[in-house]
C-alpha cells in the first residue's frame, strides 16, 4: 500500500502565522473501518499509528460519541485523564523524548539516555508504547532471577515483529532507564527482528507482510490476516 504523504503549508506576514494548509496523499482508512463495531474502531485506531496515538484515539472517540449525538460527553482514557489533557501529555512526551534522541547528535553528542524524562512520561500515563514494553522485559527478567536464583544480568534477547510497531532504539532507550538500580543495570538488549506475514483470505495463500493492513503481494486482494510478525517476546539471557 503507498504510504503518501502529508504536506503542511505555512503562510508567514514576518511577524505571525496567518494561514495553514493541509494536502493529504495518504490512503483512506474507510474500507477497514466499514462494518467494524463501534468499540472496535477506538482500540484499532491508535494501533495504526506508531506516533500521536492518544490523539487519533481521542479524535475516534470524539467522532463515535458525535455520531451517537452524545453532546459534550468526556472521554476518559485508561488514566482517567479527559481528552484535551491526555492530549497535552502525550505532545510533551514526544517533545522530551525527541529532545533526549535527536538533538544531542545534531550537537556532535551521544543520545542521553536519562531515567528521569521516561519515568515522568510513564508515571503521566504517556501513550510510549516502548516504555511499557520494557517495563514488561524487565518483569520477566525480574521473575526469571526469583525462579532460578541468579544475581545479574548481562544481556537480553528479544525477538521483535516487523509488524510490532517497535522502534528498537527506543525500547533500548527505555530499557537502560527502567533498568537502573536493578539486576538487569548495564544489561545490553539486543533485538532481533521477525518478518511479518500474514493469511490471504482472498486467495488463501500465506505471504510476506510488510506493514499491516497491506493488500496481498500475490492477488492484490483484501483482507490480509497477520499471522506472523505481530510479536515480542524475551528469547535468552545471560546471566551470572
């Protein structure tokens, strides 16, 4: 499926913004969204995006409840926030963390990798979808040591699908921060990716899938039921 693009312009009088457009290429959604449930739509909205994803959740809310005639009713998410702050948090978390990653290089500096900011951000509630994975390796690394009664952890393996919605330098990031003061500081993570595949309901074939809802590769057709790819799990440790 193409990807398009979205193109933003800007109109500036020297001193202020005066006008905004918006020319999307990108697909529509409409098609895997036709004969869903409601409830469906707002859990399978923010998992197709990999940024943003409170406010397209948030914005699929809003638009149910409009299409309901529900008025001014709050939409909560799971941290019991109402819309507009789940919003702010999630734009301030994506601000830090793209200040911790992107800036220092561009100042010839290495990508800090600071336990404060991700703490913050997963204490908000903070859509980063890599921080409580990590938390979740960190568990299983935490139950594995009360099980077999080892003291320290070298290094972790994990096996991502290309499909996962993953960024493997921030669940390292995110990992290094969760980790400190714990067996497992210091522990290298490594990640080792998983191509994605998926079931071809129209001409019943399994095939290569490179990013989800794509049409076959073999027909063209529709739907593609991912059967592969979509995971993450904790494969070895080295401990001692």
């Amino acid at each position: 499926m193409e990807q398009g693009v979205l193109q933003l312009t800007l109109s500036w009088d020297g001193e202020q913004i005066v006008a905004a457009g918006v020319v999307s290429t990108r697909p529509t959604l409409l098609r895997l969204l036709c004969g869903l449930p409601a409830a469906r739509v707002s859990e399978f909205i923010p998992r197709l995006f990999s940024l943003c994803r409170c406010a397209q959740e948030t914005a699929a809310r809003l638009s149910l409840q409009a299409a309901r005639g529900a008025g001014e009713v709050a939409v909560i998410d799971a941290a019991g926030r109402p819309p507009g702050l789940a919003v702010a948090v999630e734009a301030i978390g994506e601000h830090l963390w793209r200040l911790l990653l992107d800036w220092p290089p561009l100042c010839g500096e290495a990508a800090r990798q600071s336990e404060s900011i991700p703490a913050f951000l997963a204490k908000q509630g903070s859509s980063m979808h890599e921080m409580s994975l990590a938390m979740g390796v960190l568990q299983i690394v935490e139950d594995a040591a009360r099980a077999q009664r080892f003291q320290r952890v070298r290094s972790v393996e994990v096996e991502i699908g290309e499909l996962a919605a993953v960024e493997a330098e921030a669940i390292r990031f995110c990992f290094a921060a969760v980790t400190r003061g714990t067996l497992a500081e210091g522990a290298k993570l490594h990640v080792t990716s998983v191509l994605g595949e998926g079931l071809c309901f129209n001409c019943n074939q399994t095939v290569p899938l490179a990013a989800l809802y794509d049409p076959c590769p073999i027909c063209g057709g529709y739907p593609v039921q991912a059967t592969g790819g979509t995971e993450m799990r904790v494969k070895e440790l080295e401990v001692e």
